[in-house]
C-alpha cells in the first residue's frame, strides 16, 4: 500500500538557522512528488514539486528539496529561516492512476524562535 | 494565476439544515477535487472529478452530495451533518497537462455544525 512518513511531527529552530524536513515514501514506482505548506486556518500553497529530472528541486520561499530514490526520501530544507515560515508542511506523492490522489503525511509543524 | 477561490470562508449550520459549498477556478482544469480536514491532520480525499465526471468517491456518507455543473465550477451540497462534519473543506483542481500536474488548493471553508 502507497504510505508516507514525516517523522518528525514538530520541530523548533532559531530564526537564521537551516531546516529540515524529511519526508518518506512507500510506493512501487516513483511518484510526482510535492511540498505544501500551511498556516493556521488556510488553505495549502504549493511550496515545490519533483516529476523527474534533476532530483535538486527549487521551490518559492527559498525552499529546494531533494529526491533520493535510493532511500525513497523527498526531503525539504532551507538555508535560514524566518519567522514567517513557522507552519504546517505536508509531503504528499501524488497517486497518479488514482484520479491523482494525494496520500498526506502526518504534517510536521514547525516553530520559529526569535 | 493559479487561484481556487472558495465560498463561503465560514459556515456554521445546525444538523437539519441544508447548505452548499462552492469552489470556483478559471485556469482551464478539468480535475477538481474536495478534501475535509480535521484540526491538526492531513487533509482527507473525499471526491475526484475528472472531465465534470465523478470518478472517484472515497466512501463520503450519502449526507456529503458533490455536483460538478461545468468545468470550472465544484459543489458540496450538505443535508443532515453530524457534529463530527466539523472540519476545513479544501477544494483543489488540477490541470491534467503532464508537464503541470499539480493540485492546486483554495482557501477553504471552516464548518461548523451544531
């Protein structure tokens, strides 16, 4: 069965540190591949998207993530972080002979600190 | 421009009433999807449509009734809800063009049912 893990369901860094969010997959072939984000009450933007190609992908926000399909791991880093970047990310492989389903993670929610 | 645009942003509604949720895109997509989201996890599929057509239904109960009346244009009639309908209805659509399949989400609808 097609399953996702982000195993890190909160994390905390200081405002200017780097980030990492991991990401996990379990699929038989390699899915597109995305990263949303959001905040509280909204709805999900769009952050970055693998389908194939350079496994470096650039995202908006200063966002890049990077596909391994050695160890079927997508996951999202940036170099410094802002305040404004605290929320809710969500890995999400896209089933695509499943009307193009999504299957989520948990979310991991980060936190900012000053 | 990539905007799904969702009305209304709040509902609240007691469990006899009858009310509907509307999601509009004017990119031209031709799959849109509707999602319910639980306070503090991923969003859940529950309807794909593909070419104004129903293509998949994830076992929604029969209280939730999709209508997809053109292409650009998504409903979610609601009739008889349970408080446990509370939740974020996100919709999103999809260009089914190979090089820009991606979900995109609109801000979505807080119900609240008393």
């Amino acid at each position: 069965a097609q399953s996702v893990t982000q195993p890190d369901i909160h994390i905390t860094v200081s405002e200017g540190a780097s980030l990492e969010l991991r990401c996990n997959y379990s699929y038989g072939a390699t899915p597109y591949l995305f990263w949303y984000v959001q905040s509280p009450g909204q709805g999900l933007q769009l952050l970055l998207k693998y389908f194939s190609g350079d496994t470096l992908v650039q995202g908006i926000k200063g966002f890049e993530a990077e596909f391994k399909r050695s160890q079927s791991s997508f996951n999202l880093r940036k170099p410094s972080v802002h305040w404004s970047d605290a929320a809710e990310y969500f890995c999400a492989p896209m089933i695509y002979n499943q009307g193009g389903k999504l299957i989520f993670g948990q979310g991991t929610e980060l936190s900012v600190k000053p | 421009d990539t905007e799904v645009t969702q009305t209304p942003k709040h509902l609240v509604m007691g469990m006899t009433n009858k009310k509907s949720l509307k999601c509009e895109q004017h990119m031209g997509h031709r799959a849109m999807y509707w999602y319910k989201q639980k306070a503090k996890k991923p969003p859940e599929l529950m309807f794909v449509y593909s070419y104004e057509k129903l293509s998949i239904n994830e076992s929604v109960p029969s209280r939730f009734s999709p209508e997809c009346p053109n292409s650009s244009l998504l409903n979610l009639h609601l009739h008889a809800l349970q408080p446990e309908d509370s939740a974020l209805y996100l919709c999103a659509s999809r260009s089914l063009a190979s090089a820009t399949d991606t979900q995109y989400f609109g801000p979505g609808t807080r119900l609240t049912v008393l």
